[in-house]
C-alpha cells in the first residue's frame, strides 16, 4: 500500500491536538490556583485582603490584594472561550476552533488581560464597599489604566480617598428645639409686596425727601482699610435696604447707617469683606466705605391693572394679597426647618471633634451649595431670594460648606440607622412637586436637573428632609419670636470695593501646586 499525503487541515489538526495537549491550561505559578475549591464563580466573593489606614481627618489609604488564583480563574475561562469552535476569533491558516491554545494565547493576551483587569477590578471596588463602611464623599484617586495584572503573583492596588468622619450618634429622638415664628401682620405683608414690585416698578427723583428703606441713592463712595485707599467709586447706585450684600463683601447695618440722609450728606458703614476678596491680607477683615450722597430716588411702584397681575399667575389685588402671604408662610417654614438643622448638628457636635480638614472644605464647597440650593427648590423659595441666600453663603464659603456638611453628615447617619432611603417614585414625586411650586414642566424640570448634575442632590435632600421630619416629630417645642432682618432676603449690588481679581477658595490649585501638595497613590 502507498504512502499518502496527509492534507494541510490535517496537519493542523495535529498541530492543534498536540499544542492543546501542551498548553491545556494557561501557565498558573500559584499553586492554589489547580485547587477546585479556589475556583468561584462570578456570584461568588473574591478572595482578597483589604487594608485600610487613617491618614487624616476624614481621609484613609486602602490596599487591596487580589489572590492571584481569582485571576488565573478569569483568565482560563476567557482562553477556553476562545477556543471554541463558533466563537468569533481567527487565527489566519485554521480553522474556527483549531487554532493552538498557546497560539490564542499569545495573540489575545494583552486584551483577555485587560479584560480580566476590568472585571476583577469591578469586582474587587464592589466588594470592597460591601464589606467595609467607607462612606466616601468622592471618587478615590485611584487611575484604573495604571493598574497592571502582573505576571506572577496577586493583584495589588492602593489608593487613597475623602471619607465622611466617624462618630457617634447620641440620641436624636425627644430634642428640645427653639423653633421661630411669626404672625404676619398685614404690614409684613406691604413691605412684601414693595420688594416684589420694586423691580417693575418706575425709578423717580426724590428732591426734597430723606433716604428712607426702599428708596435709592446715587453716592461716590470712598473705601479705606484704617488710613489706606483702596477704592473711590463714582456715581455708584445702591438700594437702600436693611442688610446689603456687595460683589465682596456685606454691610450688616447698611439701613440703619444711610436712612434719614439727604443729598449732600456723608454716612459711613462698615463693611464685612468676604473671603474671596482680591487682596489676601484683607479677606474676613472689616473696612470703612463713606457714601457721599449725590442723589436720592425712590420707586414708584406699578399699577396693579388685571394685566400686571397676570405676571404673577393672579386676576386681582386680593389674590395677589394671598400669593404674598404664601410666599411669607413658604419662608418661615424654611427658616423654620434650616434653624432646627442647625440647631441638631450643633447638639451632635457637642458629643464628639467635628474638626474638618480646610482641603475637603475646599473641594465639598460646590457641592454643599448646591444641596443648599436645593433644598430652597424645594420649599419653593422663589429664583431672586435664591440667588439673594446664595451670595449670603458664598460670602464665608468656607466656614458656610463647614457648618452644611456637618448637617449633611448627620441627617445621612440617622437616614441609615433608620433605615431611611428613596426610591425613583420618590424623585418623580419631587420633581412633580418642584415643577408645580415654580410653575414649571416637570419634563423641562427633570432634564435641567440632568444637565446640571442635580439628581443625585436632589435624592440626597429628600433622604435628608426624610431624616429630619422623623427627629421633628419627636421634638419638644419652645416657639421664639423670629429675627426679622434675619429672615428677609439680602438684595445684592455688584459694586465691588475692592479692586482687582477675586479669588474662588473652591477653585483647583494650580497644576504645579497640585503636584507638588500631593501624594499619588501607589498602584501596582
């Protein structure tokens, strides 16, 4: 009988028989990796070793290693795919699901690795935060792409991350809580309606009249810190108003210092300056800013025809009246609810170090504004009075976030020892709620929340309103008369005084800076 020829296929399935005989697995150097017990599945926990340390206030490094037989598993499951028969990869001169193993191997190791990198790593951060109450109060600065799988050996990575501080609850059931409040009278309910109309109302001269609240002055004003200028402003207009918040800085008894002056008179006030301030050795200082009054105008306010009303959602003078009594009873029950916030976080911190780090301050400032804002969504204060409370907090921002995100801390501790959460029906809710209080689509509502971010704030207000109705319903009671000035919202000038570029103590330091203040995480 002669010889034949074997074909070219065959060869290759001689080929392949024999490499897949050679390479059956993929080369592990751990032992445990061949132990039928070390091999999970994708429901199962990885077998790792979590070390975590304190490196701060609110701040904590944590080491992860990954056993090396929770890889090998990984890795000879993708490799056992891809030898299949129907699976889609090709290896040039062979047909599906005959190619050697080791040849797989080569040609699909560097992605099958980056594969298994990826899954473990989920994995591994999932598990992690099942396992250990981390609390993080943002992304840790652990760079995945600077994670390897290494050759032989576990996979290890560190990193460091913000977390909310440690302590202990006291008991937060039965508090005895000062609580403002105030009867309206129909005078607050005229001075409302004056600040509401002044911006559609007609500026006029008041010749012969002295400045009274509500009217306004046009002034040169002159700004010292003790005998040094720093400013002259000329032809400057202003709002004559009890408390005046400034580009950078507040005037706490503007009112009282300029009612009762008349064209051709001098008041001086002192100004609180902020800490954004342009000059570094003024920030947080008080100054002296002289107004030398050139001029006094008054408002005079807008017909309230039926038309005018129609701005405002209201047919008449009586409805318009009520609008105003909501939005006074809508305020208070802000004020209310912020008073008994402050008032629990104070209680909480007298039992433990609520000492927070200036550099989480720094980088949580934006954020803890941004809760602030929303919870004044809401109450349904309106978009002006927002903007007015916002510049108020923006004014410290430092010590304002300080004093929110020990609030924050708090209100989220008791939502989970209460088992408080919220769900999408809870969020839809809210949003139906916001929308209807600002006269608003709650579609056009959901996706500007969308686009700036919001939801997650949003959910973590209503987690906290939640968190704060269930300490309230167990409160003791002792009604005080509300602070007036206190409660109304500061109007704002953009008058700044003093020159040059102000600074935003939130913002990134500079990359050099940056670089040089910080430590990066080791990865492995």
């Amino acid at each position: 009988m002669t010889d034949e020829t074997k074909p070219a296929d065959a060869e290759h399935q001689t080929e392949a028989a024999t490499a897949e005989h050679e390479g059956h697995e993929h080369e592990c150097h751990d032992p445990d990796c061949h132990d039928p017990e070390h091999h999970h599945d994708e429901a199962a926990k990885l077998a790792q070793e979590v070390e975590i340390k304190d490196i701060g206030p609110c701040k904590k490094h944590i080491k992860v290693v990954v056993q090396r037989h929770e890889i090998e598993s990984r890795l000879n499951g993708k490799f056992k795919e891809l030898v299949k028969s129907d699976n889609p990869a090709h290896i040039p001169g062979f047909r599906p699901g005959k190619a050697p193993r080791k040849l797989i191997i080569r040609r699909f190791e560097d992605e099958v690795s980056s594969q298994v990198k990826a899954e473990v790593l989920m994995a591994s951060l999932e598990q992690l935060a099942e396992d250990h109450d981390i609390a993080p109060l943002s992304p840790p600065n652990l760079d995945p792409f600077a994670v390897e799988i290494p050759k032989e050996g576990p996979l290890v990575y560190e990193f460091e991350v913000e977390v909310r501080p440690e302590f202990t609850l006291p008991n937060y059931r039965g508090l005895k809580l000062n609580r403002p409040v105030k009867d309206f009278t129909d005078e607050d309910v005229l001075n409302e309606k004056k600040r509401l109309l002044a911006p559609h109302g007609q500026i006029v001269p008041k010749p012969e009249g002295k400045v009274e609240l509500g009217d306004i002055v046009i002034a040169d004003v002159t700004v010292r810190d003790g005998d040094r200028l720093l400013n002259e402003l000329k032809e400057h207009r202003v709002h004559v108003t009890p408390k005046l918040a400034f580009k950078d800085g507040v005037a706490e008894h503007f009112g009282e210092k300029i009612v009762g002056a008349k064209a051709g008179d001098k008041r001086s006030v002192e100004l609180a300056l902020s800490s954004g301030v342009a000059d570094p050795s003024l920030r947080g200082k008080s100054i002296q800013a002289e107004f030398a009054i050139n001029e006094v105008k008054t408002v005079r306010l807008p017909e309230m025809t039926h038309e005018f009303l129609h701005n405002f959602g209201v047919h008449s003078e009586e409805q318009f009246d009520e609008l105003l009594r909501v939005i006074l009873k809508r305020r208070l029950e802000y004020l209310q609810r912020q008073s008994a916030r402050e008032q629990i976080a104070r209680h909480i911190a007298e039992t433990t170090n609520w000492e927070l780090p200036q550099d989480l301050l720094v980088r949580q400032a934006r954020k803890a504004i941004g809760r602030r804002v929303m919870e004044m969504q809401a109450e349904g204060i309106s978009e002006e009075e927002i903007r007015s409370r916002q510049r108020m907090l923006e004014q410290d921002i430092l010590a304002s976030t300080a004093l929110s995100l020990k609030e924050h801390f708090v209100l989220q501790k008791i939502a989970e020892t209460e088992k408080i959460d919220v769900d999408e029906d809870d969020v839809d809710d809210e949003i139906e709620r916001m929308a209807e209080q600002n006269d608003e689509s709650p579609r056009r509502l959901r996706a500007r929340l969308e686009k700036d971010d919001l939801l997650e704030a949003l959910a973590a207000e209503i987690v906290e309103r939640k968190a704060l109705d269930l300490i309230l319903e167990s409160a003791e009671y002792t009604d005080v008369p509300l602070d007036n000035q206190a409660s109304q919202p500061v109007p704002t000038s953009e008058m700044q005084t003093v020159p040059g570029q102000m600074t935003d103590p939130t913002a990134e330091p500079p990359a050099e800076e940056k670089k040089e203040s910080e430590t990066p995480a080791a990865q492995t």
